[in-house]
C-alpha cells in the first residue's frame, strides 16, 4: 500500500512541476527531491495509523512475554483499532508524525552523500589515471562493487544520522506516557540524552542498520549475482 501511495503522489507532484513549466524535460535534481519528499510525506501522513496500530500491538505482545500475563488477550487489528480510539481518541492514530515526516528526509541525505562520495572517487580515480600517462579526456569508470559500498556507505550516514528520530517515532507510536508529554521531537531527543545517554538514541541500530544498509547496497549494485559469482569464483580459485 504504502509503495501505490508513494507512487500515486510522486507522479502527480512531477505532473505538476512539468506542466507549470511548459516544457517535455525530465526533472531536474532539485525538483526530483522535491517531488519525493511531497511523495514521502503524502506516504507518511497517510500510512501513520497503520503504523501507529502495529506497534501498539507489538509493544503490548511483548508486554506480555515479559510478565507472562499469558491469559492476557492478543488484541487484533480490528480490536487494537477500537482500544485506541476508546483510550485516546482519533488523534491518537497521528502520533509520532513529527519525527516520522522528519525521517523523509532520510532517502534525500542518502542520495546527496551517494553523489558526494561518487564525485569524490571518480575524481580521484580519473587524477591516477592521466598522472600514469592516459588522455586528458578519460574519466575513470565505477565498478558495480563501488556502487554497492558506496550505497551501503550513503545509508549508513544517514541512518545513523536520523536514528533518533526513528526512536522518537517508535515511542510516540507506541504511545510511551514518557515520550507523550514532550513538546516537541527535538525536545523528546534531548530529554532521552538527558536521562539515557547517547545509547539511550541508538538502542536496536544494530539490526536496524544491517537490514537497511544491506538494501541499499544491493540496490545500488545493478548486477549483485553476477559480482557475487565472480566473488565466489575468485575464492575458489585461491
């Protein structure tokens, strides 16, 4: 669901753009971000409920296993719905859309890094090319290989960037007394520094970055199988 919504805005936000300015070329880089973050934050503000009921169920299931209140009901879908509008009312299935329109951002800080990174390699690499006596015309080309570490570095800094936010997002989701009566997101960050420390930021990243960084590098990679066998294949021959 959440994929046709991203799409749906994303193709009507470029519509836009394209048709304000009379003209058949594609979109620039400015305007391509641009049109994600509309498309992100269209995503977000609608798939909040959904989000918002998934981890009240997961935070009450684990509540359970830990005080093995095994007669406890697992509530369902439909059940945890009715529970938070009876508890908290509508407004309720919007918490944590702070953070979370926030964490849009995140995909634009990792492309940016991406293409930063790039330049930098491709620079450097063309500098050693025509410093060993090729044309001043050749510019070094990237290996799949680079684009897969280059992709998984790009998401590393700005997963690690805005894990706070994820962390922010997951509480008030949950609907954390604690993480409620902050004023803002920001303000919730510091209190969690203030009381937890800078682990208290990061707690589950590890999986976190794993699952995430290992997307994007395959993302990245456009031929993965190919280099994997070749990787293999250079191994076995060693």
């Amino acid at each position: 669901m959440a994929h046709s919504v991203y799409y749906y805005f994303y193709e009507r936000s470029r519509g836009v753009i394209l048709k304000s300015r009379m003209g058949g070329k594609g979109l620039s880089t400015f305007e391509s971000i641009l049109t994600g973050m509309i498309a992100g934050s269209a995503t977000t503000i609608i798939s909040n409920p959904i989000w918002v009921v998934q981890t009240s169920q997961a935070v009450r299931t684990l509540n359970q296993s830990s005080q093995h209140e095994i007669t406890m009901k697992k509530l369902s879908f439909v059940e945890t719905v009715k529970n938070i509008l009876a508890k908290d009312g509508i407004k309720a299935f919007w918490r944590g859309i702070g953070p979370a329109l926030v964490l849009v951002i995140n995909p634009v800080l990792q492309y940016t890094v991406f293409e930063q990174l790039k330049n930098i390699l491709v620079a450097n690499r063309t500098a050693k090319l025509r410093a060993a006596g090729a044309a001043a015309t050749v510019v070094a080309v990237l290996s799949d290989w680079d684009f897969f570490f280059l992709g998984a570095l790009s998401k590393l800094v700005a997963t690690g960037s805005t894990y706070p936010y994820i962390v922010m997002k997951s509480r008030l989701q949950a609907g954390q007394a604690s993480a409620l009566k902050h004023k803002s997101s920001l303000d919730g960050i510091l209190s969690i520094l203030k009381e937890e420390g800078i682990g208290g930021l990061y707690k589950g990243v590890g999986s976190k970055l794993v699952q995430s960084v290992l997307t994007a590098a395959i993302l990245f990679a456009e031929d993965l199988p190919e280099m994997t066998w070749q990787a293999i294949q250079k191994a076995l021959v060693k």
